[in-house]
C-alpha cells in the first residue's frame, strides 16, 4: 500500500480494478512536468489530482515562480487546448464569455465566443477584474456553460478554470467574491524555491530548456475521461465519510473561526480523495489522503476572525489543528 509520501510498500493487498495503467500514466505526467518545474512536487500533484477530479484550482504565489509555466506544462501533457486571460480592471465580461455579433449577410445575431471556451483556461491575476466580471465566471465554473441572450453554450469535457493571484499586490486588485472562491477545488500557495531549486533552474535557463514546448503529450482528452470514470469506482469506507464530514463540520464552530466551510467542501474533499488515492495505487481511500488535501480544499472557504488576524496566525495552521483535533477512523 502506497501513502501520500509513496514509500509505504509494507504492506500488499488484492486491487479491485487494474490500477497499473493508470499509475503509469500519472508517473510520466509527473516526469514530463518536472522537467520544467523544478520542486513544487506538491503542486503538481494537487494540479494532476485537480484535473482529473474535475476541480478549478486558485495558484497564489508572488510573480515569477511558474504559475503560468505549471498551467501551460499541465495542458500540455494532457493534450488539452490552452489559453490564457490577463483580467485587468477594465475587462468586461465579455470580453472573457464572447458575444453576439450581427451578421448582416445572414440578418442575424451570431455568437463569437470568448477566450474561457477552451480546455484549461488560465486567468492571471484574477483579482484584478471588477465584481461584475468576477460573476460572468459564476456559471462557467459551476455549470460548465454560458448563458447570452436566451441561449445557453456548453463547454466541453475536459474544462478547467487555472487563477493566479498575488498575495503582495493589493493595489489596483479587488476581493473575490466568497461564492467564487468556495467554486474552486484547491488554493495551492507556492513559495519561492529553495537555493539549490533556483540554481538547476538557472542551469535549464542556460541551455534554454524549462519551457511548456519541452513537455510531451502522456495522455489525450478520452483518455482522461476514461480516468476519470475509473477513480469513481474507488471505494471510501463509512468512517471515511464522517471523518471528512466532521473535519468540515469542525471548521463551523471554531473559535479561531467566524466563517465555516460548506458542504462543497466536504464533496470536494470525497472527490478529491478518490483521484488521488488512484494516483498512488490504491483502489481505496485512507484517513491520510484526507489529511494531505484538507488543507488544500479548506483553507480558501474558511474566514478567521479578526482578534485571530491581528495575532497573525495563518489560516492554514488553523486547518492543521483542526485535522489534528479531529479523531481518526481505524
């Protein structure tokens, strides 16, 4: 059985469904991405878990540590189509959704669509759009379509929303609404590489590699639909349930806290850990998938309260006590 840290081969078990496959094509993604994202393993592990969970994910990093590098790499190896969307403080909606366009020669109105129709759409610096373009994205995420003038325009499988933000810059930026923020899978934060990290990027940067154009196609879009029927067949224990449910119910009446997450969470976390228990092999979910990802699910839906601010405590050590405080099924 492999854990999170994939190094747990003690103990074997009999695979309900051939895994192997699968795992195989998870590793190669892995190797393809890491030949131009130097660390940040955690990251693209979340990135895997996130597409084939079906799940938009929030990046928030300062500038220049392969946010945009990580979204173009990931569409890359998963043979998707990719665009990226600067939101800006005058970007309308659309701008990002597409209109409709007279046609003289036909009388008629045609819809011309906008940049977010594609596979994985990644918007830089999404808190730089004002409120009214923030709710174009509203429908997108959730439902997967678009509705101009009566008419509603579907995405197809596979789409995915990749924002970036900046947790430095406030200047010019606006707050995401909280029903925007609770649409996204993951909020993975991303520091500054370590020393070493920073010189092997150099070393690729001197021989002009770490570019997305060096990342291979693993897999092509049936291929991740596949995938993604197989992790729904991944068994989660009972126990496994109410201890998501209680991590998630937990967040509602901490002290430290004055907004809890919601049920999404909680299905966040169910779908999640199915992905990523495959990933590692397994045909089964365990407590520590749960406590690998909870952060990542919890941390962008919860609201620490304003004592709790000015102490400057993290949200995220708040999230790990309450994971700690929590009983473990066994």
């Amino acid at each position: 059985m492999e854990n999170t840290s994939n190094n747990d081969n003690n103990l074997s078990y009999q695979s309900r469904i051939d895994l192997q496959p699968f795992k195989t094509s998870i590793d190669k993604i892995r190797s393809e991405m890491e030949k131009v994202i130097v660390g940040q393993h955690e990251m693209i592990d979340l990135l895997i878990t996130a597409i084939i969970s079906d799940g938009h994910i929030l990046i928030e990093g300062v500038p220049g540590i392969a946010k945009t590098l990580a979204a173009k790499s990931i569409a890359a190896a998963f043979d998707c189509q990719f665009t990226r969307i600067q939101f800006t403080p005058d970007l309308m909606p659309s701008d990002v959704l597409g209109t409709s366009i007279y046609n003289p020669k036909t009388t008629e109105f045609e819809f011309k669509q906008g940049p977010i129709f594609t596979n994985i759409a990644l918007i830089d610096e999404i808190n730089r759009a004002p409120a009214k373009t923030q709710a174009a994205l509203f429908e997108v995420m959730e439902e997967r379509q678009v509705s101009i003038a009566g008419e509603t325009y579907h995405f197809q499988a596979p789409f995915l929303v990749i924002a970036t933000q900046n947790p430095i810059e406030h200047e010019g930026t606006y707050r995401l609404p909280e029903a925007q923020i609770d649409r996204f899978l993951f909020k993975i934060v991303i520091d500054y590489p370590k020393h070493s990290e920073e010189i092997k990027i150099l070393e690729l940067k001197s021989k002009g590699k770490a570019i997305a154009e060096d990342i291979n196609k693993v897999i092509d879009k049936q291929e991740l639909n596949k995938i993604r029927n197989i992790t729904k067949e991944i068994f989660i224990e009972p126990k496994i349930l109410k201890y998501i449910v209680d991590i998630v119910t937990t967040t509602r009446s901490h002290p430290a806290l004055y907004l809890g997450a919601s049920p999404r969470a909680s299905i966040a976390l169910l779908n999640a850990s199915k992905a990523f228990a495959a990933m590692q092999g397994r045909d089964f979910v365990i407590p520590e998938d749960i406590q690998y990802l909870a952060p990542h699910v919890l941390n962008h839906r919860i609201m620490i309260t304003p004592e709790k601010e000015m102490e400057g405590i993290p949200i995220i050590d708040i999230v790990k006590d309450i994971i700690q405080k929590v009983e473990v099924p066994r």
